[in-house]
C-alpha cells in the first residue's frame, strides 16, 4: 500500500485516521518521496486554513421563529400557475410539518431526565514515561507513567529521566535538569518549549510537525534526530545526528544537516552552523563572527574562519553570504566559490546582491555533499573527497572516484 | 466554549430524544440549544455565506427535525441522523437557488458577517475571514466534508455515514478540498500572513 505514492492518505494522517503502522509507513515513504512531500506541504496548508474556520452564532431570534412556524398554521396556499411544483411540495411539506407537530404537541408533555456526563477532555496528552528518578508534571511526580496536556510543564531534578511519546510521530527524551512544556498538540503541529536542560529527539514525521521553541530561537523538524540544550542564559546548542533541522527567529534562519550543529544567543538568533569535525580555531573564529558585538573583531575572526575552512565547511560559508557585508562579504564569496565553484549560469554580483534564486541554486548543488549523499554532484564531490581526513568511510566510499 | 458544545452534545441522550417523541417541547429546545450553532453554521457556509437564507434553511432544518423525529429509530447515531437532513437540506437549497438565479450569475461567498470584525487588523482573523470566502467557492462535494470535519468534528466513518458514501472517498474528497483551499490561499503559505 505505502510502496505506492501517498497523496490520498494526506489528510487521513493529518486527521489521525491512519493506525500507527500506517502512520509510520507514511512517513517513511514522505520522507524520501519528493512528490509525496510536495504535495503533504499543500494539503498541510489547507488543514491549517480549514482550522481557522469558525463556527458561527445562530441569530438569538432563531428559536421564536422556529416556534411561530410551530405554533401557527398557515393558510394553505393558493395553486396559481405561477408556482412551481418544488414550491407546492415545499409548502405542502410545511403544512404537513405544522400539523404533525400539533398533533406531538397535544399528546402530553413528558419531564425530561438528564443525565450527568464526565468532562471530556480536549486536550489529548503526551504519554510521558519515567526512565529514572522521580521526574514532575506540574507538581505530582511520576512513578512509572504519566501524562502531559498542554500548558504543563514536565520537570527533571538532576538525578531523574524521561520519555515523552510526541503523538505518533517520534518521541523525546529528556536528560536530568531539564524543563519542557507541552504548547500544541495538533495533527500539523506538534510544539513543545524547552526552558533549560536538554532534550533528544527522535521523529519520523514529515518534515514541519514538529517545532521545539527556546529562549532564543525555533527548532522545526525536517525529518531528524537532534539534541538540543538551553542553558540558563537562555543560549542554546543543537547538534543534529540525522536528517535536517531549521533553526529561526525572526528572519534569521540556519538549516543544519545531520553531523553539523548551531548556536543560538538571546536577543540576536541563530548563529551559523558548522560542521562538528571543523577545526577549533574555525570554530572560536565562528563563534566570534557570530556573536562578538566589536566589528573588528568580528572581521579579524572572520579572515580567520576563511583561512581554516575546508569544501565541507561550505555549509557555513553559504550561511554567512547574508550575514557579513561589504568586502567581507565578497571574501566570502571568493572562498566559498573556490572550495566549491558555483553551478553554471551564477554571476558574482547576483551572489553579492544576495539573489535568493542564485543562492538556493548553489545550496542545492552543495547539500548533498553536506549529508554525505552525492549521486551526480560529481564535481562537488571530488572537492569534498579531497578532504580526506574529514570524510567518514562511508562518504569516501560514496564519493565519486 | 467547545467543551461546553460537547458536554451538551451528551445531555442528548435517548431519554432526550424519546420525550422529543412525544412532543415535549422542552426537549425540544434543548435540542435546538444544543445544535443550532452547528447547523447555522453549515447552512451559512453552503449558503454562499448569506444569512438570510442560512436563517430559512436552519428553520426547515429544525421543523424537519422536530417532525421527523418520530422516524427516528436507533439504527443510526442521533447525530449521524441529523447531520444527514442538515447536509440535504444545504443541497436542497442549493439547487433551488441556482435554478432561481439567472444564467451566468454566481453564487460565490457574500461576508457571512454583516459587520466587519474591528480586529480586522489581526492576522489571524483575517486567514479566517479569507477561509469562509474560499469555503463558498469550493463544490459542495468538497465542502460538507470540510464543514462536518471542522464544524462538526465529525470521524471520517461518521462523515462518510452522513453523506452516504465511504470512508475512502471522505478522504478523497477532504484531501481535494484541502488542496483547493491551500491553492486559493497560497499566499497565507508564510508565517508573516498569521501574525507569527
């Protein structure tokens, strides 16, 4: 069944109607189905704007009217050959509707039992499972199992663990020290927000249902493991172990593929990513270019980074195009293209005026090499494989000879 | 206020719909508490959003309702039950209307709200105003799933119940209307659109 494209399934998982199992295979094939992607984005956009459809309030005069039509019969209608047939029967039906009801009415008037009902709850929870210690939500500790609704807080000491079951769609664990909140649990967007500590995720969703908010930027999944850890500043560090990961605020965004990882300081956004393997001084001298309120400084580590970056570290030159300005922007440029040369067709001035067609043209003939895929890149392979000491076994052996 | 919605829903019990039976017009009203926001609702999104007819059809419904309640068995759930004449009714209306109007004259979605919400400048109220108006010009094939999904809250079975089909074809139908829906609305494909 899921061998086969799933676009009639789309709003079936979006709604929760598919089992687990289905649920699973759906995303397994979305994930790797450009087709099926595309068109899960569209559906999930509707279901989005579906939700904003709001129920309406009948007119307060609604009921009197209804009773009036109940309480009064109407002359029957006069046949003229300006009606038409559906308007006899129409009127015919409303005559027979008045008088069955008269007859109801007359017959006696029952009381009427009612009945107590327990309260529904709206809100379905997480399960959350204890891995060790004595984890809390809200107030109450969990022994074994527990449940998180949304707006509670979920709270580790420094000796207690948990899992959190993110619907169907992956789950999350959290390590000691930690505190989460349940913001949204809908079928298009799962949100939780991490105020310290650290959590794991693990999702096999399409990507964008899933979204972890911090002090300090959004996680959105893209289909991907991740760990992410606030501090107490409220700065954050996401290493990401498989997939992709969007990290923004504002209009500052990072995409970060598996092996590589991003901070993220209050007040200002996401830095840019950078790949674990980088040297430290590539990573100091990132760190500065990112956060380091002298500009000076920012430029002296930004000849720095440039020197010790590698093909692989394309990844971060890329991110930097729209972040430095003037003749360190066109440093960049100059490095950027030789580690990696853009594909045909790129000027340098539409890469200088930041054309967001040019740059996503060149991002996407380097991406596969950023997640160590690479079938047809041969050229940009060649430039990464000459990094030798960066590539694992697995890329050297996937690179083209 | 949903909540509410759904603990009255479950005051409809059989004792409820028995008395209605017999005519207690008490239970009745209940009944028409209980549903008249819903059925109103669907009747002014199928209406082209002009609640005047809505009011017409709502009042059919309900004189339907109280009239045929007697009919009404058990065999089915009361709501798949009256979901059923609601969803008639709306096509009924319909057809009427398009052979009352002349050639060439649509029926595309008035504002269902007579006066513009001053919030207006929130973009939250605006994606919904724009989703009412996309709601009307969807086919009604397309757009009672919609409602009875997201009005109503109803499953799939229980829409494919109402609108006498099956559950594959629900989903066909609602994965439609949601790509109608996403298409007509493109440009509220960027957060900036909701105010985020």
């Amino acid at each position: 069944m899921f061998s086969r494209h799933v676009t009639k399934q789309i709003s079936a998982y979006c709604h929760g109607e598919l089992s687990s199992e289905e649920s699973k295979q759906f995303a397994e094939h979305i994930i790797s189905c450009v087709k099926c992607r595309t068109k899960f984005e569209e559906v999930k956009l509707g279901v989005k704007l579906a939700e904003q459809l709001p129920q309406l309030s009948a007119p307060k005069h609604l009921w009197s009217d209804v009773e009036y039509l109940l309480d009064t019969p109407r002359p029957a209608p006069v046949s003229s050959p300006l009606w038409s047939w559906p308007v006899q029967v129409t009127a015919a039906a409303v005559l027979i509707v008045v008088l069955s009801f008269a007859t109801l009415w007359f017959q006696g008037k029952p009381s009427i039992p009612r009945q107590r009902v327990p309260e529904i709850s709206l809100n379905p929870s997480w399960q959350v499972t204890r891995i060790e210690g004595t984890p809390k939500i809200g107030t109450e500790q969990i022994s074994k199992n527990g449940s998180l609704g949304v707006g509670e807080w979920l709270e580790t000491d420094e000796n207690s663990r948990a899992q959190i079951a993110v619907g169907l769609i992956g789950h999350v664990e959290i390590d000691p020290n930690t505190r989460v909140r349940l913001l949204t649990n809908q079928p298009t967007e799962h949100r939780l927000e991490l105020a310290r500590g650290r959590m794991s995720a693990q999702i096999w969703a399409p990507p964008r249902l899933f979204f972890v908010d911090t002090p300090s930027a959004v996680a959105e999944d893209l289909g991907c493991a991740y760990t992410l850890e606030v501090d107490d500043h409220g700065a954050s560090f996401l290493h990401v172990t498989a997939g992709w990961v969007e990290l923004g605020l504002k209009d500052r965004t990072s995409i970060v593929p598996a092996g590589a990882a991003c901070e993220t300081q209050p007040g200002i956004g996401p830095g840019t990513p950078f790949f674990l393997d980088a040297s430290l001084p590539f990573r100091a001298a990132l760190s500065s270019v990112d956060f380091h309120h002298d500009a000076s400084v920012r430029s002296t580590s930004l000849m720095v980074l440039l020197n010790e970056a590698r093909a692989r570290d394309s990844l971060t030159l890329w991110h930097l195009l729209p972040r430095v300005y003037g003749s360190d922007r066109v440093r960049v440029y100059e490095k950027l293209a030789a580690l990696v040369p853009p594909p045909p067709g790129t000027t340098r001035e539409a890469v200088l005026q930041l054309d967001e067609k040019t740059l996503e043209g060149w991002k996407l003939s380097m991406e596969w090499g950023w997640i160590g895929g690479g079938k047809g890149k041969g050229k940009v392979w060649s430039k990464f494989a000459q990094d030798k000491d960066v590539l694992s076994e697995r890329e050297k052996k996937m690179a083209p000879k | 206020m949903e909540r509410h919605a759904r603990m009255a829903e479950q005051l409809i019990d059989g004792r409820v719909i028995e008395a209605c039976q017999q005519g207690d017009r008490e239970a009745f009203h209940i009944l028409f508490e209980t549903y008249k926001d819903k059925v109103f609702s669907i009747a002014v999104y199928s209406s082209g959003g002009d609640r005047d007819v809505a009011d017409d059809v709502t009042q059919q419904i309900f004189l339907k309702l109280f009239t045929a309640i007697r009919q009404f068995r058990g065999d089915s759930e009361f709501t798949t039950w009256l979901y059923r004449l609601v969803v008639n009714a709306c096509l009924d209306e319909r057809r009427r209307r398009r052979r009352l109007l002349p050639w060439g004259e649509t029926t595309a979605m008035k504002n269902p709200s007579e006066k513009k919400p001053q919030e207006k400048q929130f973009a939250r109220l605006e994606v919904a105003e724009a989703v009412r108006e996309a709601i009307g010009e969807l086919k009604p094939k397309f757009r009672l799933p919609i409602l009875l999904k997201y009005i109503e809250g109803l499953s799939y079975e229980e829409i494919a119940n109402v609108m006498g089909c099956s559950k594959g074809t629900v989903a066909s139908r609602l994965n439609r209307g949601h790509s109608q829906l996403a298409k007509r609305l493109s440009h509220f494909n960027n957060p900036a659109a909701w105010g985020e």
